[in-house]
C-alpha cells in the first residue's frame, strides 16, 4: 500500500509561480512512473506531466516550458514547478503512481487568477 500526500497549491496571479509538492510513504519513485494529473471543473481528468523510473519525462502540450517535474528519491517526493501560470491552469492537481493499480493523492487546488 502506498499514500500519497500533495501540496503547495494555492491563490496565485496569471504569471506567476507555484510549486507541488507529492510526498510518498514509502520509496517508490524509482521504481515506476508518477505522474501529475489535474481536473478542472466540468472537464474529464488530464496527464500534465509524468517522470519514469528511469527518469525519462513527458509533458502535456499545453504546460511545456512552463512546467517541470523533477524527483528527490531520498525524500520520496516528487515536484511539479509551475511558472508563468494562466487562468486555464486553474484545476485541482493529483499525484499518480502506477503498480499494478493506480495510486492517487487527495488532490491540491490551484487557482490562478486573471
């Protein structure tokens, strides 16, 4: 069983910056894919960004070159800096890991204002 545990969303101004943060019981983070998914309302759950195992990322078209995921195995946490934010960004962000199910946190709100 793993938990994951998310932070750092917030209130933030179009252009500006948040950082998220995805806290795992236990370490996993090298061994298979953790992804940072988000749900706006109205609007089916998207894949914003996803690190490997072996450390391979992708991002989703609209967040590249204002988004980077990044990985501290040591602290069992995964990180998805968010710069130059727009009001589409505004969602609620949920950290995923797959094995063998899919493993999700709480969710972290992010509101980005115009």
């Amino acid at each position: 069983q793993v938990q994951l545990m998310e932070s750092g969303g917030g209130l933030v101004q179009a252009g500006g910056s948040l950082r998220l943060s995805c806290a795992a019981s236990r370490s996993i983070f090298s061994i298979n894919a953790v992804g940072w998914y988000r749900q706006a309302p109205g609007k089916q759950r998207e894949l914003v960004a996803v690190i490997t195992g072996g450390g391979r990322i992708n991002y989703a078209d609209s967040v590249k070159g204002r988004f980077t995921i990044s990985r501290d195995n040591a602290e069992n946490t995964v990180y998805l800096q968010m710069n130059s934010l727009k009001p589409e960004d505004t969602a609620v962000y949920y950290c995923n890991y797959k094995y063998k199910v899919d493993y999700w946190g709480q969710g972290t709100q992010v509101t980005v204002s115009s």
